[in-house]
C-alpha cells in the first residue's frame, strides 16, 4: 500500500485525536471552545499543504486512488472544514456539554468526505459514505436539548438510512451482473460489451446507486429532508451538509458517469434533464413563502442540486468544469451566508427573516456578507454565482443543437433563477431596510469569525472577477473523465 498518498486522510485522523487529548487539560468550558480555533488552524495548514503536493498513485489494490480530481475535491473539503470549524467555535457557546466531542465528530466526517474522493471501487465508496453520513447523525441531532434538533436528527437517521439501503442494493445488482466493484474495471467491460450496457438487472443498479448519491445532492425525488434537517440542526452542521455533504454527491456521481459507467450515462441525459427540472421548480417554488432562513436555504440547495444535475445532463467536458465552478462559488456563498446566520440565530434565538432588521446598523460587516452571499447565490454579476450558472447554462445550450430538450431544460433554470430573486432579495430587503428592529445593539464577533467573513466576500468577488485559475484547476481536474460529448 502506497500510504504517502492517505497523508491528508492521516493528518486529519490525527487532528481529531489531538482535539480528544487537548480537551482532557481543558477544565473550563471556554477554553474548550477555543480547541476549535486551534483545529481550524490545523485544518488550514494542511489545506495549505494539499496545495504544495501533487501525488498520483492508487492505493488498496486500486479501491484508492489519488488523482487531480480526488486533490480537488480534497482540497474543497478541507478549505469547507476551516470554515466550519470557526463557525462552530463561534456557536459552540450555546453548548452546555461536549463541545470538543462537537469539533471531532466534525472531523471524522470530513475524513470520509476525503476518503469518498478517493474512492475507485464500491466498496470504499460505501465505507467513506457511511463514515460521513453515520457521524451526520449525531452532528444533526446534536443539540439534545431542543426537540427540532433531535426531530431532525430522526429524520435524517430515516432518510439516510433508506438512501444507504438504495446504495447497497444498486452495488449488489451491478456486481451480480458485471463481476466487479473496481470502477475502472467497470468502465472497461461497459466499453468493451455493448450487450451489458442494456442489462436491465444494471440499469436498476445504476437508478438505485443514483438514488443514493442523489440524496447527498438534495436532489428530487429524495430531497425532502433537507429543510427539516437544515432547520433543525445546529447551523454549523447545516453549513457542512450543505456544502461538504453536496460536494460529496458531486464528486462520486463524476466518478460513476465519468469513469466507471459512461457507457450507460450516455443515454441517461432524458432522466438527468427531468430530474434537474423538477428539482430546480421545487427547490424554487418551495421557498417562496419561507420565512426561517436555515429553512430557506434548505429549498435553495435543492435549487442548487438541480443547476448541478443541468451540468451532469450535458454529457461534455465544458459541463463537467461548470459543475467544479459552481461548487467552488457556492462554497463561499453558502457557507458566508451560514456563519451570519448563525451569528443572527444565537442572538435573536430564532433564524427568522424578522431577525436581521437592522443588521446593517448592528455590523456592517455581516450585512455585507449576507447580501454578497444572497446576490451570488440569485446569479447576478459580477459574483462567484452568475459565472457558475452561465458555464452550467453555456454547457447546456451546447447541447441543444443536437436535442432541442436541453432548450426547454434552459427555460425551466431561467425560470428558476427569476423566481430565487425573490426569496433572496427578501433577505437583503429586511438587512437594509426593515423597520422592525428595536434593538439596534452593535454585534461583536470574534476575529477569527471576522476574517473568515472577509474571505467568503473574497471569495465570491475573485471567483467572480477572475475565474482563470479555477477554471484552469477545474480542466485539469476534470480531463480524466471520459464524459462523452452530444456534438
């Protein structure tokens, strides 16, 4: 076994452990909370590394293997994991008990995210995915003392558990029918067997294995767990499945349809195209009347699970690259919009829109980034959101020459996009110009909170402005995969 590529995995296996013996000579609870500014640096100092290195190898007879795309993801997760983590250290004050256990669970669950980007056989792909989701179940159920939190943590072990069982059965029938777990493997006997690809015992399989990953997407027909989830848990929780959980999906559904089943994704696009519709109008319509903002950002990840799932349904290269942008401008998005709600919710002790009224007075800085993090997220120039949607929209008209289907498609993101104006633009109606507030006390937030704020704004204004260097990484990190194109 080629062990120098699990760096990253061992180094944050080790962090979670240094975070159980730190917390054995912390007698006091404050000192506990800042344990978590010393995983968040940690955390950033490996992200740091990840990008010093560039390891390409396989490891555990092939079920492991490390290649750009893997490091990007890796890369993307633990960028996602500091931010969480400042996040938590910041919300952690509403803990009574087990604050340190808070920060290695979160820890455990972002390595299997990285393992889950390594993942080249069905096997690993399942460890990984249950290492992530099981460790879900307590981050979401987290708060014992609330009934929402635990109502939510139900609802998500149920759900879960039944997307796990979708998961299991769809590797039992595609190893029945095609002998082997290995995706490369995979991928060479779809190519080399015609007869196989049209397998109907497979393509149940596939459906079933879709299922699954659609379920860490927040896509339809599985994506009604997501507002009761988001809702309930504790926001810090929330950020993380809403970025990390998301990307997971992302990335192991690149792996299938790019490597392991091409064969059988190229005629997939009808379903991928109906899927992204209908998850696009739901995720859209449904948070029209949402007044609780984790609610509200519940319906909008579905949103967001259906422009991914547009990416997908253009079977192309300039596809693929979309999807790795829009993942990379909504991390700084959603997670920016996260760590203020977060902030709202603690003080005002509800996550209503009612709570921001006067947040441009009480800090100027949390009011900026909401409304930077609620205009990328609507797609509006010049932020990170906009160019995300336009290389998703561009891959797919790209593809309408060949099947006016993919025109429609456009018509119902547009639609989608128009009608996301509304709930967005909402929010940054109540920051500015709402005059419910009484109280107008100034908001003081810790530093690391703060920079980490003036980075999501960073972020989303870079990614916007100067798209060169993602989109470069994503090229390179997609050339891989053997997505065919319509043209």
């Amino acid at each position: 076994m080629n062990a120098g590529l699990l760096l990253l995995e061992y180094a944050v296996i080790g962090l979670a452990l240094l975070v159980v013996a730190l917390d054995l000579f912390c007698h006091d609870s404050d000192r506990r909370r800042q344990i978590g500014l010393v995983a968040s640096g940690c955390l950033a100092a490996i992200c740091a590394y990840s990008f010093l290195i560039h390891p390409e190898g396989s490891a555990f007879g092939g079920a492991y293997v490390m290649d750009p795309l893997a490091l990007w993801f890796k890369r993307f997760f633990l960028l996602t994991g500091v931010i969480v983590m400042v996040v938590s250290t910041e919300y952690a004050k509403q803990f009574e008990t087990g604050v340190s256990e808070y920060y290695v669970l979160q820890l455990f669950a972002l390595t299997g995210m990285l393992f889950a980007a390594s993942a080249n056989h069905f096997m690993l792909l399942f460890v990984a995915l249950e290492l992530m989701t099981v460790t879900f179940y307590v981050l979401v159920g987290y708060m014992r003392q609330r009934v929402s939190s635990l109502e939510a943590g139900v609802k998500y072990l149920v759900l879960a558990a039944m997307s796990s069982a979708f998961l299991i059965y769809g590797i039992a029938l595609v190893y029945g029918v095609s002998g082997t777990m290995d995706f490369t493997q995979l991928g060479n006997r779809l190519q080399a067997d015609h007869d196989l690809t049209g397998n109907v015992v497979l393509r149940l399989g596939m459906l079933l294995l879709f299922l699954g990953l659609a379920f860490k997407l927040a896509a339809f027909p599985v994506q009604i767990w997501a507002p009761d989830v988001y809702e309930g848990a504790p926001t810090p929780t929330t950020a993380f499945l809403a970025a990390g959980s998301k990307a997971v999906g992302v990335v192991l559904l690149l792996r299938l349809m790019g490597q392991a089943a091409y064969e059988f994704a190229l005629g997939s696009e009808k379903l991928l195209m109906i899927v992204a519709g209908l998850t696009i109008l739901y995720g859209s319509l449904c948070a029209l009347p949402q007044r609780n903002l984790k609610r509200m950002l519940g319906y909008s990840s579905i949103a967001s699970a259906g422009y991914l799932l547009m990416g997908f349904a253009a079977m192309s290269a300039s596809g693929s690259v979309a999807i790795l942008y829009y993942m990379a401008g909504y991390l700084f998005s959603v997670l920016g919009a996260f760590a203020v709600v977060a902030v709202v919710a603690n003080r005002a002790g509800a996550a209503d829109v009612g709570a921001l009224a006067g947040l441009s007075r009480r800090n100027p800085l949390m009011a900026a980034t909401l409304t930077m993090a609620m205009v990328s997220l609507a797609g509006i120039p010049p932020l990170a959101g906009f160019f995300g949607k336009f290389l998703i929209f561009k891959s797919v008209l790209e593809q309408g020459v060949n099947y006016g289907a993919y025109y429609y498609l456009v018509g119902v993101a547009i639609f989608g996009v128009i009608v996301s104006l509304y709930y967005y633009f909402n929010v940054i109606r109540a920051v500015y110009w709402s005059k419910d507030s009484a109280d107008l006390t100034p908001i003081e937030i810790s530093s690391p909170l703060r920079y980490t704020l003036w980075a999501c704004i960073g972020g989303m204004l870079w990614l916007g402005l100067y798209p060169q260097v993602v989109l470069k990484s994503a090229a390179a990190a997609t050339a891989l995969l053997k997505l065919p194109s319509l043209n």
